[in-house]
C-alpha cells in the first residue's frame, strides 16, 4: 500500500526535567517497532514549543492488523512501558486519516 491511513499517534506529557531522557526511551521504541516483521513506515515525534514537556508522535502503518501485532510484542510494550513510565500523562492509540492535503506542489 502506497498510502497509508492506519496510524499511531500519543500525546505524552513528561515529568519536567526529564525530556532528554524521554527523547532517547522514545528512540528506543522507534528501534523495538522497527524490530516487527511488520513494522511501520516512519515515526515522528514532535515537541511542544510552548510547554516542552509535551509531545506528540505519530506513524502510519500499512494495516490496522500490524498495529494489532505490535500491541501483542512483548518487546514492543516493554519499550512503550519504558516511555510511558516518563510520563504525567500519556494517550496513544490507533487512528485512521480521513483527510490528508498535500500542499508541497502549486498548481500551474
């Protein structure tokens, strides 16, 4: 599939002072998800530029059953665990695109 819609988006809120720490557990679950024999396509985290405790990562996934099978890898929710124990707050789960722009070209 060329274009994905399943995808797995969090918003994560890190215990203040902690934010290195969560960065390099977030590479570390990049690394595990990147370990499925399904994996996903890419991961991006981005951070809050008005409170940098927050966060907020997203990754599309080339069917809603591989999310299914990263939720059953023992190693995958040792890592998501990792990450989340930096956390105040945390809220991942699957979502689907309904919509997606591309802007990048300008009509002639």
């Amino acid at each position: 599939m060329d274009d994905p819609v399943h995808y797995t988006h969090a918003e994560w809120h890190v215990h203040s002072g902690r934010e290195g720490e969560f960065i390099d557990a977030w590479r570390a679950l990049a690394a595990a998800f990147g370990a499925l024999p399904a994996r996903p396509l890419w991961g991006t985290l981005l951070q809050s530029e008005r409170d940098p405790t927050t966060f907020f990562s997203f990754g599309p996934w080339r069917r809603a059953d591989d999310i299914g099978a990263m939720r059953d890898d023992a190693a995958a929710q040792a890592a998501l665990a990792r990450v989340t124990a930096l956390c105040r707050s945390a809220t991942p789960g699957p979502c689907r695109r309904v919509a997606h722009v591309d802007l990048r070209e300008r009509a002639g």
